[in-house]
C-alpha cells in the first residue's frame, strides 16, 4: 500500500521527477527586513543623535563620577596584570574611587575603546598635527571618556531592539516582531544618553 493509499498511484520516473524551484524570497520577507532596517535607523537617530547634550559640561553626577573614573583608570599592559586586582591599572580602587560600585566589565570596554579611538584620531592626524572634525576630543581624557561610554551604551541598546525584534517574532510573527522593535526604538532616551552600566 502506499503512502497517500491509493492503489494504482503511477510511479515517477527519474525524467519526470519534480525538482524544486530554489527557494526565492517573498515580497513579504524583503518588506519585513525594510521594516526592520527603517526601525533600526530610527532607533540610531535617537540613540546617537546628540551624544554631547551637555556640550562637556558633566551636568548629571553620576555621570561625572563615571567620567573620573574612566578618565583616570588605564589599559594594562600586561594580560595577566588585569588579574590582580592591587596593582590593576583598570582597577578603579587602586586610583582612590573607593565608592565604584558599577562593575568594571562595562568600564574597562568603554576604557579600552576609548583608548583605541584616541589611537585611531592621534593616526589621523599624521604628521600635520591636525585632527580631523571628529577627534576634536580626547577621547581617552575626561573632556572624552563620557562620549565613549553614551556611544557604547547607545549601541548595545540598539542591539536590544534588533533582539527584541527577534523574541517577538519567535514567540508570535513576523508582525508582532516589527511591532515591539517600533515600541522600543525611541524609548529611554534620555537614560541613554548617560553611559550607565546597569544597561549593559
């Protein structure tokens, strides 16, 4: 007997076989992945859209004491330095900030990227001496430091959105999905502005 039980079913021969088409994309699956994108660009304009509200005046405190510890912490040189915590250079207990309590996961990447983007605009200044209009800040010092850390904790929020995009289209469709990334791409944004750490 067969699968679909039919008795007489006619067998298929090789040449009459039936070979897929390769599977194209559907207008429906091209529109979503525009509707993300437009969703995620939106979320960028809030998010990274001035990133210097406060045009290097340090208005909020906790900002301003995140911004001294990250100005005066460094990378280490050595890998296995960063393990001891009583010579660590990135260890903010060993600069007199006592009271650091947010966790030094989120401070040493935003210390390190800070690092690398001072690297990157000391480069591109070349021999000349002259910073291009994006490095008008040092971005390793504490006038720069702040800007790193709103920029880092922006883009991990923006990550948020594409994820949230994603759980909802996992637990429900497609539409539900686009739906909560739209929810989220222009909340919190006055708390992202402020490189926190309870966000990352």
């Amino acid at each position: 007997m067969s699968v679909t039980g039919l008795e007489n079913e006619p067998e298929v021969s090789d040449e009459t076989a039936v070979v897929p088409a390769p599977r194209t994309k559907s207008r429906a699956e091209v529109a979503v992945v525009v509707g993300l994108l437009i969703i995620l660009a939106l979320g960028a304009y809030f998010r990274f859209v001035g990133l210097n509200w406060d045009r290097d005046s340090h208005l909020h405190p906790d900002e301003r004491f995140l911004t001294m510890v990250g100005s005066a912490i460094s990378s280490v040189d050595n890998p296995l330095d960063y393990l001891r915590t009583s010579i660590a250079t990135l260890n903010p207990y060993n600069f007199g900030y006592s009271l650091y309590v947010y966790g030094n996961f989120p401070m040493t990447v935003t210390r390190v990227a800070a690092e690398w983007a001072t690297g990157v605009c000391d480069a591109a200044a070349g021999a000349g001496g002259e910073r291009p209009g994006w490095c008008r800040h040092t971005y390793s010092g504490y006038d720069g430091v702040q800007l790193v850390g709103r920029f880092l904790s922006a883009l991990v929020d923006l990550v948020a959105v594409f994820f949230t995009f994603l759980i909802a289209r996992r637990l429900y469709d497609w539409r539900a999905g686009l739906f909560a990334a739209l929810l989220l791409a222009p909340v919190s944004y006055t708390h992202l502005t402020l490189p926190t750490s309870d966000l990352v």
